[in-house]
C-alpha cells in the first residue's frame, strides 16, 4: 500500500514539474526612443533611434543574436551591455532602425500617423517566451522635435503575433505558430497650415485665374478661352507635383477631391464661357454680361463653401 502510495505522489510530482516547465519564462522589455528622423512619405519608411532593456532568467534567450524587429527593413546594434549579476540577465542595446511602415493619406496634408515598433525572439515561440511591457517612466525624449510634426502621444504594450506557418516544422499538426512581441506605438499629427498653403496655393492661383474670366469683357473671347485653358492645364500640373511626394494609393484622397474639385469648376468656367460667347454671336451683350455676373458669384461661393467643407472634414477626422 505504501508503495502505491509513493507512486501516486511521484507521478503527481512529476506531472506538477512538467506543468511548470510548460509555463513560458516572461521577458520585461521595455523602450525609450531618443529620435525620428528621415521620414520618407513616398517610400513608407522613417528611422528611429531608441534604447531597448530586457530582463529576464534563461541564458539560451540570447536577445543579442535572436532579436527580431519584424518591421525594419534594416537595423543595426550601436552599443549593448549584460549584467548577470543575481540570477538575472540585464540587457541594454542602443538600436539604429529603418522602419518600414503604412501611411494614412486620406486627409493628407491634415493627417495624423502611427509609427510602429515591435521585437520578436526569432528561436522562442510564447509557448517558452512571453514579454512584459516596463511601463515606468517615459518612452520618448521630450526634448526631441520631429520636423513638421508633433507628438502625439506613445504606448508600450505586448501581444502576440500568428503566423499562419510551420516554418518547415513536420512535427506541428497544422502550419499555426505564434510568437509573443513587446510593441510601441507612436501617433503623430502633422502640422499643416504651411505645408497646405505650399502644396495648394498653386491651384488657387490657377482657379483665380480662371475665375477672373469673368471679369474681362465679353469682347475679348480669345483671351478668356486661353486663361481658363492655361488654368486648367497648370491644376493638372500641380496635382503631379503633388502626387509625386505621396505613396500610391487606390483611395480618394483630399489631395484628389480638392483638385478634382478644382478642375471642374474651372471647366465650368469654360462653359459658362461658351455660352456667354453664344449670346454675343446672338447680339444680347447686356444678357451676357448679367450672366457673366450671375455665374461668377455663384461658382465663387460654392467653391469656398465646398473647399472649406472638405478641408474641415480632414481636419476633424485626423
């Protein structure tokens, strides 16, 4: 009896250590960022100088070899320090990144962004590694300033992320791994009102131009036709320019409304224009130049009144 005794407890023993041994080691990480520099609109990318501590037990972890930032397209290790001492791993690396990220576009210029940052154990999946977000202190040098942009505010959290593959292990039943990440995350807004007047004042100019037609007389057909045509085309060319600073992108942005906007009252205007010039060939001046007038308050305050509800729009949704 007592030596069932003795087995029972030994295989309880054992099933306890093994239920031990299955419960992953927890990582602490945690992040202070020191700049954000070279951000690149067109290309999706920005780099990040950042200081990453981690603190943990188990040796075979090796963050100096197995650290994994899924997102950067290239980094590099400045400096690293390890403390041992007490039975516990103190790791600190200063971190060069270039990251490649997503932009939102849809309210450029009046938007706001989320710079990403996440870590990895490339040999440690969460069934032996999970992270645990430092949350002390601040994670950003207040002193730093990102031209053109201000801070917004920054979170460090963890998670984890799936991968919807085996990485050529046969041993898993189906290709499903997940690994656990220490993230942060960085919203930034930009500031706008002089990058708008720079990348709009352009297409203003030309509307004006256009606009002016108006206000030439009826005599002078030539002229107007060849204003509102040379308007027409230079909203074309600045929309180019423009375009040439973003990322491509399937959706409908302000950049395109304002501008396709803007091409459309300018052909109105060219409109209004031939039919002004059907009246003259009819000899009604006087009912021309009250149409000239009529039209010309009219496309004037809807396209204020429209330009400023889109603008407001982007505004309020970054």
């Amino acid at each position: 009896m007592k030596k069932l005794i003795y087995a029972v407890i030994f295989l309880l023993s054992v099933n306890m250590v093994r239920a031990q041994d299955s419960k992953p080691d927890t990582v602490i990480a945690g992040a202070y960022i020191t700049s954000i520099h070279d951000i690149d609109f067109k290309e999706k990318e920005y780099s990040v100088n950042l200081w990453l501590w981690l603190k943990y037990k188990n040796k075979k972890y090796d963050f100096v070899q197995n650290l994994e930032i899924p997102q950067a397209k290239s980094f590099t290790k400045s400096y690293s320090t390890i403390d041992s001492t007490g039975g516990r791993i103190y790791l600190l690396m200063k971190l060069q990144c270039v990251m490649k990220d997503s932009w939102a576009i849809e309210n450029f210029p009046f938007d706001s962004q989320k710079l990403r940052f996440s870590i990895e154990n490339s040999q440690f999946d969460s069934h032996a590694l999970v992270f645990s977000a430092d949350t002390l202190g601040n994670h950003f040098d207040p002193r730093f300033t990102l031209r053109g942009w201000n801070i917004d505010s920054i979170s460090v959290t963890t998670g984890t992320k799936v991968y919807e593959t085996g990485f050529g292990d046969e041993s898993l039943d189906k290709p499903h791994t997940e690994y656990s990440n220490f993230k942060v995350l960085l919203r930034i807004n930009r500031d706008a009102t002089g990058l708008f007047w720079k990348m709009f004042l352009g297409m203003y100019t030309a509307f004006l131009i256009a606009y002016m037609c108006f206000y030439i007389h009826t005599d002078s057909i030539d002229s107007r036709f060849g204003l509102s045509v040379g308007a027409l085309f230079a909203v074309i060319g600045n929309k180019y320019i423009v375009d040439s600073s973003l990322p491509d992108s399937t959706t409908f942005t302000l950049v395109d409304t304002l501008h396709g906007l803007t091409l459309l009252f300018i052909l109105t205007v060219i409109i209004a224009t031939a039919y002004s010039l059907r009246l003259i060939k009819k000899n009604k001046a006087a009912k021309a130049q009250k149409f000239d007038f009529i039209i010309a308050q009219i496309l004037l305050a809807s396209y204020v009144i429209l330009n400023a509800w889109f603008i407001y729009n982007a505004t309020a949704a970054a």
